[in-house]
C-alpha cells in the first residue's frame, strides 16, 4: 500500500520567482490545505450527521467518497460535461444513502456496537464491486476549468479555488437548510430527543432515512468535487477515513460546526507541516493531535459550540 | 449434560483433526491446504485477541493490527539483528507487543465504547505510517526478509520449519498451548471480573472491581495474542512488512471474530477457518472474494450476529429440546457457562 496524502503537495507547480519560491510554497501549500480542509469538512460533516442521528461509525464513508469520484469520472466521460456530473452524483449518492439504510442500516441499528462491523462490510463490498466493475487502474481526470491565476507568487489552479468556494457553498446551503427548513428542523428535532419527537409526530424513521441519504450524498458530493484534483480509483476512500474521523473527533462526536472548523484545522496544519517534512510525518502529527484532543477534551476542541 | 458431552468431544475432534491434517491432507488434495490450516491457526489468534477485548470486556478494537505488526517485527528484527532462534524470536515478539498494548493501553482503556475503537485504530495508523517511513529499520511496504532459525537442535536431531510437517506441528502446539492459556485465563476470577465489566461497569465498580485495571489486563493480553500471532506468521512467511499494521488488517480480524461467535473461546478459531477457506476457493475462481466476505460479514450481523458459535449453541439445544430427554436447568447452565453472552449486547459504558 503506497501512502497516498490527500492533503499533500500537489498544486505547487512553477516558481515565479525564487526568491518567493520559499515562503509562496509555504503558503501554497497552507491555501491547498485550505481548499482540501472544506472539502474533507463536507465529507466529515456528511460522517458527523449520520454520527449525531444514528449514533453509528461509519466505516463506509471514505468508499462513499471514492464512489463519489468514481462515478463522477464515469458520469463525466460519457455525458462529456463534468457539470452534469456534478448535479447528478449528489443525487445518486442521496439514492443509494436512502437503499443502505433499509438495506443494510436499519436492520442492524439495535446493535450499535456492530454497525461498525457491517459497515465495514459495506466499505469491502465498496471498494471490491469498484475494483470489479471500474478497475484497479488509478486514473486521472482533466479539471473543467483549465488554466492558472498567479497566487503569492505561484502559478495556482483556478479549479482548485472553485472547488474550494463550492464546497464552502455547499456547507453554507447544508446549514441553512438544517436551521430555516422544517425538513432541517425536524433532523435538529431528531437528533435532540428522538422520544419527543416521535410524540410531536416527526416521523422519526423516515428522518433517519433521509439523514443517513444526506450524509451519504454529501460524501459523494465531496468526490465529485474533488474528482479533478486527485487519482480516481477504487482506494482512495482508505485515505479520505481518517482525517473525516479526525475531524469528527476533533470539532467533537456529533458537533456540526466543530467538524468544519476541525477540518479546515487539520488540513492547513497538515498543509504547513508538509511543507517542512514529509506527508507521512505531517499525518503523524495530526493523529497525534488528535489522540492528544481525544484524551483532554473527549467531547472535543469546540464542546461549547451548540449541537 | 449431554450437550456439555457434545462440546468436549467435538472440541477433542477438532484437535485429533488438527493433528492428524498433514498425514491425512496429501491423501486427499494438495499439501498446499496444510500450509493453509496452519495459516489459519496463526490468524485465528489474532482474531482470538479481538475476541477477548470485544467477547469477554466489551471493548471493540479496530487496531490490534498494530500488536500484530509489533509482533512480526519482534521476531523478525530480533533474528534478524541478534540472531535470536524461533523460541527466543516468538518470546521478544510477544513481550514486545505486551509493551507495546502497555503504552497504548495505559490511554485507550480510559475510553469506551466508540471513542475506544477510535483511539485504537488512530494508535495502530500513527505506527503504521512510522514503520512505513522507518524504511532502513522495517523495509516499509516492501518489509524484510530472514531464514528461518532451528526450532530444536540436540546432537543429531535438527528440527528445522523447512520442513513442512515440523513447521504446522510447532505452530499447532504453540497455538494449543495460547488457546489452553486462554482457557484458563478466562475460567479464573480474572475472567469472572472481565464479563463482570463487559455486562455492566458500574456495579462491577461498586462491588470493588478495579474497572480500569480490568480493562488494562485484558488490553495487554489482548496484545500478547496478537504478538503471538505476529511472531508466529513472521516464522511463517520468513518475512516482515509494514502493510500486516493497516487498519484493514484489524477490520478482518474482527470480521473474524464476530462471523466465528465473539464471547466464545474457539469461535474465532471456526470464523477464520471458514473466511480463510472462502479466500481460497473463491479467490481460484474471481478475484474480487473480498466482496463475497463483505455481503458475509453484513449476513452474519444481521442473522446470526452470535456467529458460528451462537449457531452451534442453538443447534445442540434445538437438538436436545425437541428430543426432550435433556434437563433443561443442566442445558442452561451449560449454555451459559460455555456461551457467556453475545457481543451483542455490549453495554455502552459511561
């Protein structure tokens, strides 16, 4: 297994100048982070939803991301517009979150302690059926938006600010919806005493029906974007799992605005450690962080925030 | 009574079966299978050792991959760089992994349930991506290879595990042996206060058990069985590779565990076994059998969630019960000592 870094150094191409070359690489590399952090905090955040409703570990996750980019690279190459791709991937996503928890969710959820074991055998199944009907070869998929801006110095992607600004669209929109809608009410209702609900008439099933939908299709809303800026192949999702848990862990097991922020943090603190040392060394650090967060502060970093 | 007889001689048949697999294998098939079963018996410790955390403490582990690997490593560093013999490497090996589970131990039993298998998995990852960059000592992905030592030398008689007989029955006593130790761990008053943990923490603190101290035990055994693991599949494979530390590793091996029973002794042992041979056969004919052992392991959860074990239990007592003969108050207690409770119904501790 090769240590693929998600946040790593891939954007940096091209010096202007060497003398910026130094401190323009250390804040390439911080911007990088910054536009990994918000997507990984839309995957987290779909991880942390299913997490504060359903009160299960979702081991799948990081496959529903890699699924993500995968069908994105499908969905792209034979409509020949990304953009479709990208409005219809979320709703697959949404579809197939819907099928899961029937399917497979539902039925085990009185065992919360093995829904970690059947969504590991989700994740295997995931990851083998891509394997089996997509293929192993990593593939690579040309950014929609082509060309560069100058950034401190550096030539940077334009998609990769685009990516960054959509998800942090996205983020915003998931928001709004969970605070002005009855819909996002009735999620916030679930999550804060599923009892209550139920006697106030929230049809509590199908909420957690639709949660489990939504942070699935978030996952994979997360792969689509990222689709352009990393490999597509079938393991991509084995490297995407731990920094969402990270982030989970950090901003606090079930805290939705801890998530993001614990997201952004760890990337940017992933970004500028990588640009000292080695990727591998910058993981290192942030597990450490993170054991260090768990052990202080279980509840996490940002407990005081609202739930 | 008579269920209790059914047990003793089926576990006594499956040992007369272990032992009587390389004479009888290459009657039958290819002697390729004994190095199988003998891969199967080094596994099944590792899946023996989620077992005790999960079956017998109530604790899920998603990193005793980690112990795996500290294992493997301790053996084959200790050859290696000491020129240690196949005792002394599977001795460093466990006491190793022992150290290792006493350091990570000594934070992650503070932590239960879902933070628990959290803190597991990030301890096993953060040592999985040092092995993977400690290339010079480990050999990272690509590991490092040794010959295998003398197991027994005295004047003329060399046991050496290039002989494939010698090498299955060294594994095979050594695995009895941990499965003997286990058995009487887990039938001692420490066993007694493990379940008492598992089933609820709270009063096994209020009648003076030491939570904690429990849970630290069971973890550093825990690590021993993985280690012995480790050490054993190094002998195995004359190798050692950074990759046996993923977290996928643990994942299987708690698959393992549950499809075997958790909360049974050889569980485990039966859920490798069958998860092993699928690999095998399925793997001749597709290659993609993880995704056969995915649909399994969702299966066993949602029909079976006590595994072989909860089947075999079920059996016997539909067997005797329809029959009628059996007293039933015998069969309870029977089932209850030899099947403490499923994980199941692991309680979520405070």
């Amino acid at each position: 297994m090769i240590v693929r870094c998600a946040a790593g150094a891939c954007g940096a191409e091209g010096a202007n100048d060497i003398g910026g070359f130094v401190s323009g690489l250390v804040l390439a590399l911080a911007v990088n982070g910054l536009v990994w952090g918000l997507i990984i905090a839309l995957i987290a955040l779909g991880l942390s939803i299913i997490f504060g409703l359903l009160d299960i570990i979702n081991v799948a996750h990081g496959d529903f991301f890699m699924l993500g980019t995968v069908v994105a690279l499908v969905l792209a190459t034979s409509t020949g517009s990304y953009w479709l791709a990208l409005l219809l991937v979320p709703i697959i996503g949404f579809v197939v979150g819907l099928v899961l928890e029937r399917v497979i969710i539902r039925p085990t959820i009185r065992q919360a302690s093995l829904t970690i074991v059947t969504t590991f055998g989700l994740s295997m199944m995931l990851q083998e059926g891509v394997r089996a009907t997509y293929g192993a070869q990593p593939r690579r998929m040309a950014a929609p938006i082509e060309g560069t801006i100058p950034l401190f110095g550096i030539d940077y992607d334009v998609y990769r600010i685009f990516a960054a600004a959509f998800a942090a669209l996205c983020l915003i929109a998931f928001f709004v919806f969970l605070t002005r809608t009855k819909l996002g009410t009735w999620i916030r209702a679930v999550r804060h005493d599923p009892e209550t609900a139920t006697a106030l008439g929230v049809p509590v099933a199908r909420i957690c029906a639709i949660t489990f939908g939504l942070g699935t299709a978030m996952a994979l809303l997360g792969g689509a974007i990222a689709a352009p800026i990393t490999t597509v192949e079938f393991r991509t999702g084995v490297d995407i799992l731990p920094f969402c848990f990270m982030a989970v862990i950090i901003g606090g097991l079930g805290n939705l605005q801890g998530t993001v922020a614990a997201a952004l943090l760890l990337a940017v603190m992933e970004g500028l450690v990588t640009s000292v040392t080695d990727p591998t060394i910058a993981r290192i650090v942030s597990l450490g962080f993170m054991s260090a967060a768990l052990l202080v502060r279980p509840n996490g970093l940002f407990s005081g925030a609202t739930r | 009574m008579t269920a209790k007889i059914i047990s003793r001689a089926a576990l006594i048949l499956t040992f007369v079966a272990l032992a009587a697999v390389p004479m009888v294998v290459p009657m039958l098939s290819s002697p390729f299978w004994i190095d199988i079963i003998a891969e199967i018996l080094i596994w099944s410790l590792l899946a023996a050792s989620v077992n005790l955390l999960l079956g017998y403490v109530g604790l899920l582990s998603f990193g005793q991959a980690l112990y795996f690997g500290v294992g493997m490593y301790g053996a084959a560093l200790s050859v290696i760089h000491w020129g240690a013999g196949f005792w002394g490497g599977l001795a460093i090996g466990i006491v190793a992994a022992m150290l290792m589970a006493a350091v990570a131990g000594s934070v992650a039993v503070r932590l239960t349930w879902h933070y628990f298998a959290i803190i597991t998995v990030v301890f096993s990852l953060i040592l999985y991506f040092a092995a993977m960059s400690a290339k010079p000592l480990t050999g990272g992905d690509d590991g490092i290879s040794f010959s295998a030592p003398q197991i027994f030398s005295l004047g003329d008689l060399k046991l050496s595990l290039a002989d494939q007989s010698v090498q299955y029955y060294t594994i095979l006593l050594v695995v009895a042996g941990i499965y003997a130790l286990f058995s009487i761990v887990v039938r001692s008053p420490l066993g007694v206060r493990f379940v008492a943990v598992r089933e609820n923490n709270r009063r096994a603190a209020l009648i003076g058990i030491n939570v904690y101290l429990t849970r630290y035990v069971a973890f550093i055994l825990a690590g021993a069985l993985a280690g012995a693991s480790g050490a054993l599949f190094a002998f195995f494979g004359r190798y050692a590779s950074a990759s046996y530390m993923f977290y996928h590793v643990s994942g299987e091996a708690v698959v393992w565990a549950i499809v075997g029973g958790a909360g049974s002794l050889l569980g485990p042992l039966f859920g490798t076994g069958l998860l092993i041979v699928l690999r095998e056969i399925i793997s001749a004919y597709w290659e993609h059998y993880l995704f056969v052992v995915g649909a399994l392991t969702i299966l066993v959860v949602m029909f079976a969630p006590r595994g072989l074990a909860g089947l075999w239990s079920d059996a016997l007592q539909l067997l005797f019960v329809s029959k009628g003969t059996a007293r039933s108050d015998n069969l309870v207690d029977t089932e209850a000592r030899a099947q403490p409770k499923p994980a199941t119904n692991v309680t979520r501790g405070g």
